[in-house]
C-alpha cells in the first residue's frame, strides 16, 4: 500500500500548495495531516466498497444505492458539509438501453454479397430512445478517420453529404501513423471513438462503424465485445436532444473491414491512402440494413459530493473526484460473477477518505474550499461528470483545479510520478514543486498514445463536457 499512501499525500500536499493565498510560493509538510493517513483505515474502505455486499456497484441496481449511501455517511462521519445545499447528493437522470441488433449483417454490391455475424464480426448498438431502430438500404462510405480539425488542416467529411449513409471510419488519428501530423503519439481528442460518433452525427450521418485496430486502439476486440455487444448502455436522459446520435453506432472487425474493402473492389492499401493528408472520402458500393431493438429504462443514479470551506477564499473551489462505479454482475469468472472493482476504483474513492481526514487533521486549513466528489457511471462515458459539467454545483469559473483518481496501481513503490498529458497544464508544476518535498520526480507518461487515451476519460470541466473544442485540442 505504500505507493497509494505516496499518491495520497502527494495529492493531499499538491490541493494544499494551490489553496494557498497567491503570493505564497512554498508549502511546509505537515506532519498531523500526514499522519492521519493510514494503511489501516485505506486499506479498510477498499476491502468494503469492492466486497460482495455492493454486488459491484453497477448503476441502477441495488450496489448503486448501497455504495452511494455509503459514502455519503462517511462524508457525514468525517465531517464534511453536505456539497449539493443540504444534500450529499446531486441526482443524475441516466437511461439504460440495451440494443439487440440483427445477428447477421448482409452486405451487398451490385454484384455480389457477404455476410457478417454479431460479437465476432461486428457490434451494432443504438442510443436512440426509440424501441426500434430501423436503417434500410444504406449505402457505406469509407471516410477516413473521420475528423474535422481545421486547426490541423484536415478534413475527411469535405465536400461530402452523408444523409441517410453509414460512414466507416478509422480508430485513432493520423499522428498515430505519422508523427509529424496532429500530435504525434500523443493522441488528439480527435482520435478518440466518442469523437467519431458525435462528427458523423453532426455531418448527418445515419449510422458509423469503427474499424477496430489493436494497437491504434490500445484494447483488443474483446474489449468492444463484452463492452458494446450485448451489454446495457448507459446515457444522460437528454430528452431535449433526440437527434444527438446517429440512428446506429457501432464497430467492425479489422478482418471484417479487409472483406469489406475485397467486396467494394478495395484492399487494405486504403487505409494507409486515408493517413495521408487530402484524402477524399470514397462510396463504396456496398448497401446494407441494419434492425435494432432497444430495451428502455429511464432512472435515476447519484453524484456524491461534499465540502470542506476554505478560510480567506472560500467562493474558489479544488475538487477531487473519484468514480464509484463499477461494472456490476456479469459473466462468471472462476465461478465468480460478481465484478468487485477493488483497484478501478473503490481505491479512488477510499482516497478521498484519507484525503479528507487530512485536510480535517492540517494544522492549517486551506484557504480555498476543498470539494470531494464521487462520481457515478464513469464506465458508462463518464456520464456522472459529464452531467456535473452541464449543471454544476460549484461556478466553474471559481474552479481552479481537478484533481482526478482512478486505478491506483499495486505495483509497489516508485520514485516518479507519471502524468497523464504533461505539459498540457500548469498543474504539472504543482505536481512536481510537491514531489520535491517527498524527495520523488515527475516525468511525463511512458507510452503517449495508450495514456493519452486515458487522460480523456479524466474529469473535464468545460461548457461541452466530453466534446468540447479544448479537448478536441488537447
């Protein structure tokens, strides 16, 4: 535990080293706030929140109300003030869709056919509020990686009217390929799969697939199947905006897309065309239908939040969040179904624990209000940040940092403090001024492109929540 317990103070000394007055250059360790971290109590609420008792704390089922009343009593036990007026809570309307689409995909040129099966071929999914979801007879245009980023002169959706079309684009984005292009192995938000599918659907399109590559993609294929094949989906109940996703959003196969490009008159080549800068977006020739049924459930999950006010600057915020959630109950696992989520993430949560009784146990308290947040359905989209940032509690013009944590790893002690998008924040010099006084040294991530990815699923605040433009320019 004692790299976790690092990470901790670290993270307790850097909020502390930003909640000081301005003009304040330097903090002092301080040692009652040190010690009242403890392996004992750390390694106590990681043991309850990822035991069985929580069922794997999966939103809208029983582990989401066991979890987040939970935390909120330890809120209340440490002696944080409710964070949402007198409420640890900050209700989050969701829907859960789960789409059941056509087993076996058709796809037909002018001369000839082939035939896709579902989870080995292909994934399909809708998150239409609609119970059927009908595409016919749409016609399949290969657009690149589809992106539009004028400020990296690069479009592959120009001169192209995509209505009523599927577009099948590429993972990831061209710097990937070409170091010299975007930002090299430091992935843009534009490579990202939620970019994709909000670009098609912004271009009109009515449906996308994904060719999944595992290296550009960083997880394998069995990572799109049990995430987005069968599984449940998890959304914001946006019911103001109906036509946000394209009809159907899915992902194919890296051998799938190869037979593709062989039935259109196409090979691979195509791909290595689409990295090259002024690519023009190709109609294949090919149509297909898809037919998709959704099971709605519209609930309701919960943020949990909690403040401690600061002294001189108190209408100025530092958060730190971590995601409760989990995946819940699933397929079994050396006869074990239940996913408890010890390291992803009951250990982000037990470290906001500690890290509240350290900053309840300083000597001095900070000068700006310190905010703990428990986000829900992280691993549904981070969707509970995501409903923070449309609707927060806290103005985020008075937010000044946050700080995020996620899968603490069990490796074991280290002397470096990795971060995720150095050089992107002037955080980094929090970081590193508070690592000096723990005689330890930042660096920036080891590989660019998988942590990259990563820091996009970090908490973001910004008026676009996940799509805004300064993540799109990261």
């Amino acid at each position: 535990m004692r790299k976790q317990f690092k990470h901790i103070a670290l993270s307790m000394l850097m909020a502390s080293t930003l909640s000081v007055v301005a003009q304040k250059n330097q903090t002092t360790l301080d040692h009652n706030a040190l010690k009242s971290v403890t392996e004992k109590s750390y390694k106590a609420q990681i043991l309850k929140l990822s035991s069985d008792e929580f069922l794997g704390r999966k939103p809208f089922t029983k582990g989401d109300t066991l979890a987040t009343q939970h935390i909120a009593a330890e809120y209340k036990k440490l002696g944080l003030k409710p964070g949402n007026g007198k409420s640890y809570f900050q209700e989050v309307p969701m829907v859960e869709i789960t789409s059941t689409p056509n087993v076996l995909l058709t796809l037909k040129s002018d001369s000839n056919q082939m035939t896709l099966h579902n989870l080995s071929d292909y994934v399909v999914t809708s998150r239409r509020l609609q119970e059927h979801v009908e595409l016919k007879n749409t016609a399949l245009v290969f657009a690149g990686f589809g992106i539009v980023a004028p400020e990296y002169d690069w479009n592959d959706y120009k001169d192209l009217d995509v209505k009523g079309k599927t577009v099948v684009v590429m993972v990831n984005d061209p710097g990937h390929y070409d170091k010299t292009l975007f930002k090299g192995d430091t992935m843009t938000y534009y490579g990202r799969w939620t970019y994709k599918y909000e670009e098609a659907a912004r271009q009109g399109a009515a449906g996308v697939l994904i060719i999944h590559q595992t290296q550009a993609a960083s997880y394998g294929w069995n990572v799109i199947r049990t995430g987005w094949g069968n599984a449940p989906q998890m959304d914001l109940d946006n019911v103001s905006e109906p036509n946000k996703y394209a009809q159907v959003e899915g992902w194919l196969s890296t051998e799938s897309a190869s037979k593709l490009f062989k039935l259109a008159g196409y090979d691979d080549s195509l791909l290595d065309k689409a990295k090259q800068k002024g690519f023009k977006a190709i109609p294949l020739g090919i149509k297909t239908d898809f037919e998709v049924s959704n099971k709605i459930k519209k609930s309701k999950s919960n943020n949990v939040i909690a403040i401690l006010e600061g002294k001189s600057r108190k209408d100025e915020y530092i958060i730190y969040t971590a995601h409760w959630d989990h995946l819940g109950i699933g397929e079994a696992v050396n006869g074990d179904s239940i996913y408890n989520g010890a390291i992803d993430n009951a250990a982000g949560v037990a470290a906001l624990f500690e890290i509240a009784k350290a900053f309840k146990a300083a000597k001095k308290a900070p000068e700006r209000s310190i905010v703990f947040l428990a986000v829900t359905s992280e691993e549904d989209g981070l969707l509970g940040s995501d409903y923070y940032v449309r609707n927060p509690i806290y103005a985020l013009n008075k937010t000044v940092a946050n700080i995020n944590m996620d899968a603490f790893s069990a490796a074991g002690a280290t002397k470096d403090i990795s971060i995720v998008g150095k050089g992107q924040s002037d955080m980094d010099d929090y970081a590193e001024r508070s690592a000096l006084k723990f005689d330890r040294y930042t660096k920036a991530e080891g590989n660019p492109s998988f942590w990259r990815l990563l820091s996009f699923r970090s908490f973001q605040f910004c008026k676009g929540g996940r799509s805004c433009s300064l993540c799109r320019k990261w």
